[in-house]
C-alpha cells in the first residue's frame, strides 16, 4: 500500500469538474483507491463520494492506494494534483 499526502490548490476545490477528473484517474487503475479528509472516507473511483468530502483550496487529503499498479497509480494521481488538474 502506498500512501501520500496531497494539498489541494484547485480553485474552489474538489467540485464537479475536478472531481470527475479525480474519479476517472481513479477508475484507470487495477489498484483500490481511497481517499481521506478528517474522519471521512471515500472511494477515489466516486465522484458523488468526493464532492461529499467537502474539499476546499488549500485542505489537505490523505490518498491511499493498494494494488497490483498501486505505483503507476499513484504517481498518476500526485501529478494530477501537482498540475492543479492541468492536463
């Protein structure tokens, strides 16, 4: 399992159109990925269950993947989040 960080720096955060982006990265991947904020927790393949978290610029998420491309995913979904959902 590989787990990271990231700190979200998408102008008005994790709403619909990021978060389809987020979920269909997610969707990509052999690997199970789950995202955290708080004491919520979310499949990473969900765009209703991440834009219930609630994530605003500038709030930080925990990214948790487990897989058999648990590294290719993961490296995809941190430079999703480094180039603020740029492509």
């Amino acid at each position: 399992m590989i787990q990271f960080e990231v700190t979200v720096t998408v102008e008005g955060g994790l709403h619909a159109r990021p978060a389809a982006l987020l979920a269909n990265h997610s969707a990509q991947s052999q690997s199970k990925i789950t995202l955290t904020k708080g004491d919520k927790q979310v499949d990473g393949r969900s765009i209703l269950g991440i834009m219930t978290l609630g994530v605003t610029q500038g709030d930080k998420l925990l990214i948790s993947v487990e897989g058999e491309d648990e590294e290719k995913a993961a490296l995809s979904l941190q430079q999703l989040f480094e180039q603020s959902f740029h492509r």
